[in-house]
C-alpha cells in the first residue's frame, strides 16, 4: 500500500501517536500543526486524504476545510476532534468532509474509517465530465473536448489526465506517477511518461490558463489558472 496520509493535529503526542498508528498499519504519514502548515505541504506533496483537528492556532479545521475543498475538490479528508456539538458535526459535514470521528476514538475504527473512505474515492466511478479550463474532459469515454473540436485519448492518457485532475496544484512526484499507473518507476517507463506528459501539454496548448509544470528532479505540478 503506497497511501499517503497528511495529519493535521496541533497535539503533539496525539499527532506523533497517529502517525506511528499509520505507519504501523502500511500508511505513508506525515504531521504538520495547523491549516497554514498542511496547505504549504500540499503545495510540495500530493496527498491521498487528510486527518484534520479543528481547534488548532493560526488556522483552524474549519477553516482549512473550507479552503480545501476550493483548491483541492477531489481530495478526501475527515475530522478527528473533541468538539461534540451538534451544530459542529453539521458544518463540518457540510463543508465537505467524508467523517467526523469525535475524541477520544479507538485507533482500529479510524484505520477502517479511512480505509472505507479511499475505498470510495479511489474505485468510484470516474465523474462523467470534468472542466479542465476551456477543456471538458470525460475519463470513461476517453474524450476531451474544447468550441466543438473533439479529441479520443489513449486508455493512458485520459489515466494519466485524470490523476493530474485528481492532484491540481499539487507537487507530484514522478515516482507517484509511475508506481500508480505504469506499476514500476524505472528508466523506461519513466521516458514513456515523459512522452505522455508533452501528448498532454500540446492537447491543452489552446488554453494558456493550463500548464503541466516540471520541478526538476521531483515531478511535476498541474495548474490551471481561473
């Protein structure tokens, strides 16, 4: 399992203590202390979902949460907090996270409910159109369309596309890249992916709004500019 794990607890020993659980369990994990702090490790990382507190200094859960679902849409995150209150599991729920775990909580259940949650994200059905800029993109049918000119991708290139879409504005390491959707990382199937990515960059040339962005010697950052 190569499941990255973003936890966002200003707790010290309970964010240490979650990110040793996750581990121990095959997950990826990393611990930032507030909303500022996750939103700046999501412009260097690409995460699989988020564990969010929501009383935290500087930015709150909420907070984050709010901004999260503007920038990252398609990006899976849960809250784990003591606030008990109704009207507070509500809004949470409503600003778009897939649980509210009230603490203290058992550790197992989290596991599963985090498991149950990319279950969902991961093997749902891909959306029937996604608007990447001036582009609708339709994964299943392997279609992207622009002002009635239409284009059929390969099977690997509408993956490919759609992963991008998955982590916008993210940093995307190649090795995600490759691991995810050629299954190896090595030389060539790394020359490969860079051939798909400048298929991508000239199917998206007509919007200047879109750039696949290369960081040298990581990957690569999908932006696209409202």
């Amino acid at each position: 399992m190569n499941i990255k794990v973003l936890i966002v607890e200003d707790d010290t020993d309970l964010g240490n203590l979650l990110k040793q659980y996750l581990e121990i369990n095959n997950f990826q994990a990393h611990r930032v202390y507030n909303g500022i702090e996750a939103r700046e490790e999501l412009k260097r990382e690409a995460y699989d979902i988020l564990i969010i507190d929501v009383m935290m200094p500087k930015e709150d859960g909420f907070t984050l949460a709010e901004k999260l679902v503007q920038t990252y849409p398609q990006l899976p995150f849960l809250f784990v907090t003591a606030r008990k209150l109704k009207e507070d599991i509500l809004y949470g729920l409503k600003l778009g996270a897939d649980d509210y775990i009230l603490k203290p909580f058992d550790a197992d259940e989290l596991i599963q409910r985090i498991r149950n949650i990319l279950k969902r994200t991961k093997i749902a059905p891909a959306p029937e159109t996604i608007q990447i800029g001036i582009y609708q993109f339709e994964p299943v049918n392997l279609m992207l369309t622009s002002a009635g000119d239409q284009k059929i991708l390969t099977e690997k290139e509408a993956r490919l596309l759609h992963y991008l879409c998955l982590h916008q504005n993210q940093v995307i390491k190649r090795n995600d890249i490759l691991n995810h959707l050629w299954k190896e990382s090595d030389f060539f199937n790394g020359r490969s992916m860079d051939v798909f990515i400048s298929r991508l960059r000239k199917y998206l040339a007509q919007d200047k709004g879109i750039h696949i962005e290369s960081i040298r010697g990581i990957g690569f950052r999908f932006i696209i500019d409202n």
